[in-house]
C-alpha cells in the first residue's frame, strides 16, 4: 500500500543508518570513496560528482514525492533547467514559455541557449488557442509551464496543455515551484517533466539554493543524469540534507502557508489601496476554477497591484516590518519584494516585463494577525 504524502515525505529514502542506527542518515561530507581492489564499489559510490548517498537521499524523495521514476539534484533552480534543456535542446530546436516565466528562466534561454541556436517563443500560456498555435507539430520540442507563475500568479490548465503539447510531439515541462509537490502533482496531471527550485518551499527555511528535475521516463533520465554528471551542477552533501531536512515538514508548512495567505488576500480584496490582489484562491481570480481543479489549495504566494501607482508599491515594500524586504520566496519568514526592481530586473523592457505597481508577498507561517497587522500599517503609511 502507498503511504500518504507526508509519511512518505518523512520516510522515503530515509532508512537510519545500519552500522549506528542513527535515526537520521548521516551527512556524507566526502569527495569520493574506496574501492575494494580495481572497480570494488561498496554501493556502488565512486566519486561524488557522479553520485553521493546524500544526493541519492534527496533524490529519492523527490522523485517520490512527485511521482516521477528519477530526480536529478542540482546545485540552484537554473542549474537544474539548464541541465534538463541541455540534454534536450539543439541548436534548430524550439521551445515555447509562458509570457511570464520566471526572470531568471527566461534569461537562462533568451541569452545563453538562444545564441547557441534554439529558438524561444513566448506566448499567453493561459489562452489555450494562443498555445495551439504557437506550438509547431514536429517543430516545437519543449512546452514550458509556470503555474501558478511568478509573479503574476497566472493559472495554466497542465492537463490541457499536456494534451497540447503531446500532440505537437513536445516535451511537457511544468515548474512546479510555487505550487510544490503538496498542492500539485503535474507528472500525474499529464506533463513529463517537473522543475524546482528547491531554494523556495521544498527547503522551506530560506537557508540553502538547490533545484530539481523529476521525470518519468528511462531514455530522458540517462540523458539528464549525464548532464548532470558530465556537466556537474550537482548539490553538494550538506545542501541536499539541508533540503531533505526541509522536506519532512511540507505538507504542515504549506497548509499554514495557504491559510495565512487566504486571510490576508481577503482582506486586501476591498482595501481602498489596491487596485488587484492576484491571489489564485479567490473567487474572483481567472483562473480560480482551474486553480481548484488541480491544487489542493492555493499556495502561500500573492502580489498585488497599489492604485497609487509605483510610488505607492515602492513605499508599501518598503513600509512592512515582519515582511522583511528580499528576493525569494517560500521559507518560513514572511517576505516582501517589488519584483520590477528586484526578482524580474532582468525581463524589463521585454514583453516579460513586470508592471511597476505590482508587489509581492511570500506570506510565512508566523501567526497571520501579526502579518495581518504588519501590511495594514504598511498600507496606512502608504495613504498617509
Ligand atoms: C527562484 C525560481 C527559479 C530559479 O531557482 P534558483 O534556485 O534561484 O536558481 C526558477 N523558477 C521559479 C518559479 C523560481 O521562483
């Protein structure tokens, strides 16, 4: 029988150590490991860019958690999909992304694979016949998909774009990382490839970069393990137990996370200051429906839009005190950024480009009335 998501969070490659018993698996700081006469591997251990039982622990997890067959570890989130496009893209080959991406996503593509020859093409991921068409039968060999997407919390449909994507013999990408595998599940949704950062909600504790990529199929898991071993973006030991450490908690993190944010979206839904709250669990939200569909709740993420215009966002960034102002996103600790400026400085002046009056929340676990009261103050010094 399979275990639900947090007993397997906690248990999946976690075995205590057989010689001492240690609950924990230890943390194995070494570069590499003897053999036993010419090739005797115990385990199979050689050299630890190639594998380390650390590595191999998080791996493990992950790609249990998100029911994929193999996941790949990586030293950050772009190493990760530089690694996965890598092992796909050639110089002719073409991939579509949402208009909204990730700044750093886009740039990964737009300027180092772009002048090696792939061609990028952005589209609204959340028009369905916008996607159709710009997805080319034969042509088009990866489909891209943020949801919900940083930092404008767009929705896409993964089982319909999966069956767009597959039609066009594309490879389905989802990045997962705002969501994690708590609240969303894209490789049972449809799609053939999920992407973390692993420095946001999966660590969870804003105290190490990592990132993943789970995929389910054997001929794609050789080619991104070697990249990843050839290449060698690999996490380090102490980085992946960090994250596995993150990990045994997500399920209660991310509830909280979802809770909080809820009640503090509500209350900024009316507020005389904002003009738009982009929150995917209200009602009013676009993609609302599909949200509920294909998340088991709503996530920790909101931004919103101050109708003072920039000047105003600036000031609320600037104006909280438990939202502390930093790039980043889903540790324990509240934060606060304005991502024109900050996380999507990169996309300005591209069709990417974040509006100037949009602000963005990653709502911790604190207790909500203190966060509550902290944006209310923050927003009152704005119209003061
Ligand atoms: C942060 C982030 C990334 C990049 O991950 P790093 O760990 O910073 O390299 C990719 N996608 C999304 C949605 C992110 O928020």
């Amino acid at each position: 029988m399979t275990h639900g998501f947090s007993t397997r969070a906690i248990h999946s490659g976690q075995a205590f150590d057989p010689t001492t018993g240690a609950v924990v698996p230890p943390i194995y700081q070494s570069s590499t490991f003897v053999q036993d006469g010419i090739g005797g591997f115990r385990g199979g251990y050689e050299y630890a860019r190639s594998a380390n039982p650390t590595r191999d622990s998080l791996q493990t997890l992950l790609a249990d958690l998100e029911g994929g067959s193999h996941a790949f570890s990586f030293a950050s989130g772009l190493a990760a999909e530089d690694a996965l496009l890598r092992s796909v893209l050639r110089p002719g080959s073409r991939i579509v992304m949402g208009n909204d991406v990730y700044g750093g996503t886009h740039r990964l593509v737009n300027r180092l694979h772009v002048p090696w020859g792939v061609v990028l093409e952005t589209v609204e991921m959340t028009d369905l016949d916008a996607v159709r068409a710009a997805v080319r039968p034969g042509e088009t060999a990866v489909l891209w998909v943020e949801t919900p997407s940083n930092p404008l919390m767009k929705i896409s449909d993964v089982t319909a774009l999966a069956e767009i994507g597959h039609a066009a013999g594309a490879l389905v990408v989802v990045d997962n990382t705002f969501a994690s595998p708590y609240l969303q599940q894209p490789l049972a949704l449809g799609a053939d490839v999920v992407v973390h950062s692993t420095t946001k909600y999966i660590g969870g504790h804003s105290d190490v970069v990592g990132g993943a990529v789970v995929v389910r199929d054997d001929e794609l898991a050789d080619k991104v393990g070697f990249l990843q071993f050839g290449a060698g973006g690999v996490s380090a030991p102490m980085e992946s137990w960090l994250t596995v450490r993150g990990i045994k908690t997500l399920g209660v993190r991310v509830d909280r996370h979802s809770s909080n944010a809820a009640t503090i979206a509500d209350a900024l839904e009316g507020h005389a200051a904002i003009e738009r709250v982009y929150y995917p669990g209200l009602a009013s939200h676009p993609g609302h429906e599909i949200a509920a569909r294909q998340m088991k709740a709503f996530g920790g993420m909101i931004s919103v839009s101050l109708a003072a215009g920039p000047a105003a966002a600036r000031r609320f960034a600037e104006s909280t005190e438990l939202f502390q102002l930093a790039e980043s996103l889903g540790g324990v600790e509240s934060l606060i950024g304005y991502p024109t400026e900050m996380t999507h400085a990169s996309v300005r002046g591209t069709e990417l480009e974040v509006p100037e009056t949009v602000v963005r929340l990653s709502v911790g676990i604190e207790d909500v009335d203190d966060l509550l009261a902290d944006v209310l103050q923050a927003l009152d010094r704005v119209t003061a």
